[in-house]
C-alpha cells in the first residue's frame, strides 16, 4: 500500500487515487519517481503534457457553465441509463444533445 502526505499528515493511499494516478502517468500527465523507503512512497509530478491540461480542462468548465440545461438533461440521461431505464445510444445519450 502506499501513502500520501494530507496538511503534513502521512495516510494510507485510496485504491482509488492509486489507479487514477497510475492511468495518468500511463498517460503522459504524470511522472513517478518511487522511494525505497519504508514505508515506501513515490512522488507524483506534472510532465508538460500535465501542465498543457489546465486550459483545455478551464474550457470545459466554462462550457459546462454557459450551458447548465444541457447538462443536467446529460447527466439525467446518463443516470436512466446507468439504472437500466433507458436504452444507450452511442454519441447522442438519449437526445442529450442539440439536433
């Protein structure tokens, strides 16, 4: 298992951080350097592709936000789907999507 350190405080790392982190160095956003310490750590940092993200990613922040309606309609068609409720249609999430 590994650890991270919160506000100066070594805690056991999630599972789930793990993964996410392990798919973003697999990626390119992300560097690993590991320790052989004990307990063992590695440190995490951006590579230039990492910090290329934050303007696409304030893009689509500011996207979501012009359009509040279309993503609530999204996201409420993606819960009928994930509940089995309604049929998926690849692209258009049960006419999430402007015609």
């Amino acid at each position: 298992m590994g650890w991270v350190i919160v506000g100066g405080v070594t805690e056991p790392l999630s599972p789930v951080l793990t993964e996410a982190l392990r798919a973003m160095e697999r990626d390119g956003p992300v560097i690993r350097t590991a320790s052989e310490e004990s307990p063992p750590r590695a440190e995490y940092e951006p590579t230039a592709l990492g910090r290329s993200l934050p303007n696409p990613l304030a893009a689509a922040r500011d996207r979501a936000r012009e359009r509040p309606a279309e993503m609530a309609q999204a996201r409420e068609a993606h819960e009928r789907r994930a509940a089995g409720t309604a049929p998926h249609r690849s692209g258009d999430p049960e006419g999430a999507l402007p015609r």
